[in-house]
C-alpha cells in the first residue's frame, strides 16, 4: 500500500465518521518507497550487466527482500567475486519504527540477525539499521530524568547509539532518529556510501593504487579517469570488481543528490504553507476553546481532530 492509498483511507474513514488517528505508519511507507527507489534498479542498471552476462553468471538475480507491513527492507550488495567463483555479499536490512526505545531495537536486532532471504554465495560484510520517526516518550522521560540526575555524562550514557553487533570488520548497526522520512534516508544514505568508499579505497590498495586516483576517479569520471587506465593491466576479473564497486558509488551519490533536491523542494513548499499553518493553528484552537462554538460534551468532529493533532506534531 502506498501513501496515497493511506490517504484515500483516511478520507474513507472520515465520510464514515470513524476516529481519525495520527498516520505515523506513512512514515515507513515513505521510507520503503524511497529504498525501493534506491536500491531496486541497482541489479538490472549495474549488477547484471558486470555478474550475469556472457563471461559471468555469479549473480543470476537480484536478492531483495521488502515488507511493507512490518516495515523491513533486505538487500544483498555483490562485493567481491573469489577464486572459486563464489560471489560474496554485503547483507544490508533495515527496520523501520513508527517509535523507538532500547528495549524494542533489542527485541528487533535478534530477529534481524537471521536473513529474510539467502543468496548462492558468502556473506563477507553485515549492517543492521534501525530507521524510527522518534523516540517513545517513556524514553524522553528516561533522559530527562538522566539529565537531571547524572547530568551529561549519564545523559549520554543512555542515549541510543549504533554498535557492533559481531566483532568482525563490516558488521555494524547504526540507528538513524528523524521525523522526516527523506532526511532519515538520506543520513543512513551517507553513512552507507562512506562505507563502501572505505570498502573501496581498502580494494584499491591491495591493487597497490594510491587513494589520490580515487579522488581523481570521482572528478573526472571513467572517460580521463588515470584509475580507469591502470586497473587495464590486472585480470578481468579484478577490473570487473572495480567497475562494479565504483559504478555502485556512482549510483548512491546520484541517489543521495537526488534525495537533496527532493528536501530542498520540501522546505521551499514548508516556507509557503508556514503562514497558513499559522492560520489553521489559530482557527482549530478558537473553534476547540470558544464555548458559544463547541459543546465540552460532544466529541470534536474528525476533521478538527486531524487538524489538531497534524498541527502538534
């Protein structure tokens, strides 16, 4: 179900008179259409054309996993391709909250160590992301009261924080809080292309490339690219990992400068509506308050009780 099918429901359920209550589930309805849009086409634009064509077959389809009710995303990046010809993998999933304490991402990270799906090869590298609206409130009662009464050091002792969820290089799990879907995408975005660079420098070193040439790469790109011209003198396997690794950089910095066009859009349309927002503020808050308007015994109608909690939040 999409965002616009969410709100045709609640438009549904507003002609039918039903209790309106705050979507936060379009919150990760959103966020899944945006990887879905990310990570998706990346098998039929880059992964089969470098691992399913006529020299390879190492990766004859894409692994993916989405589920829109329980808010998971899974995916499998090919990394490396060994000397077996076994392909090895980067598991990428993400779960996603409406809200979000410690004991729920604990409860949650124990089930997101199993895959969904298993792909024909090795799994070499794992990053486990919780993406959440917000914070429940018993948690923001837990910090303010650890600010008040360790101060910052116990204050920042409670705070949410990724970790490494096994002691091996590549595993790790970052947990990203924000109430904008497009920005919470866009932080995860960041963090999971500075990975692969660091995945990607580390390759070229083995290679005995200097990590200035990467820079070089980024600049100029695979036409006058010097990268491009010396991985000509390794195997055609080792330049077809390359390709595939920094043709997969390519893609998410392309992603993310599109997911910064689309917040920019955002807040010019949030600079135009602020005065009317104002306006509707003041107009549900006379219309709730004013007893000559609004009968204390009648519930306010569902669509003054949209309004009032869309504008609180």
């Amino acid at each position: 179900m999409n965002v616009q099918q969410e709100y045709l429901n609640l438009i549904r359920q507003e002609r039918k008179g039903a209790p309106i209550q705050v979507p936060y589930g379009m919150w990760q309805t959103r966020v899944l259409e945006i990887l879905q849009t990310v990570f998706s086409p990346m098998y039929r634009n880059i992964w089969e054309q470098n691992w399913n064509n006529s020299t390879f077959a190492s990766m004859k389809r894409p692994y993916y996993y989405c589920d829109f009710e329980n808010g998971v995303y899974e995916i499998y990046l090919p990394t490396v391709l060994d000397a077996a010809n076994n392909m090895h993998y980067w598991r990428l999933i993400i779960k996603t909250y409406d809200e979000i304490d410690e004991e729920s991402m604990r409860s949650n990270q124990t089930a997101l160590l199993t895959p969904y799906i298993t792909p024909m090869g090795y799994i070499d590298s794992e990053t486990i992301v919780h993406l959440a609206q917000q914070t429940t409130s018993e948690y923001k009662q837990k910090l303010a009261k650890a600010w008040k009464e360790g101060g910052r050091p116990l204050w920042f002792k409670n705070l949410l924080r990724g970790f490494k969820h096994r002691h091996k290089r590549g595993y790790f799990t970052p947990i990203v809080i924000h109430q904008s879907p497009d920005i919470a995408v866009k932080r995860m975005l960041t963090l999971l292309r500075n990975f692969w660079k660091k995945r990607l420098v580390a390759f070229l070193k083995q290679l005995k490339l200097q990590d200035w040439m990467f820079q070089e790469y980024l600049i100029k790109r695979q036409q006058q690219s010097l990268l491009i011209s010396l991985l000509e003198k390794y195997s055609f396997v080792i330049r077809n990992i390359a390709k595939n690794m920094l043709e997969s950089y390519d893609w998410l910095s392309l992603k993310l400068k599109d997911l910064y066009a689309e917040i920019g859009r955002q807040n010019v349309e949030k600079t135009k509506i602020r005065p009317l927002l104002q306006e509707i503020r003041q107009v549900v808050d006379v219309f709730r308050q004013n007893n000559s308007l609004r009968n204390v015994d009648v519930p306010d109608p569902p669509i003054i009780q949209k309004l009032a909690l869309i504008l609180c939040t």
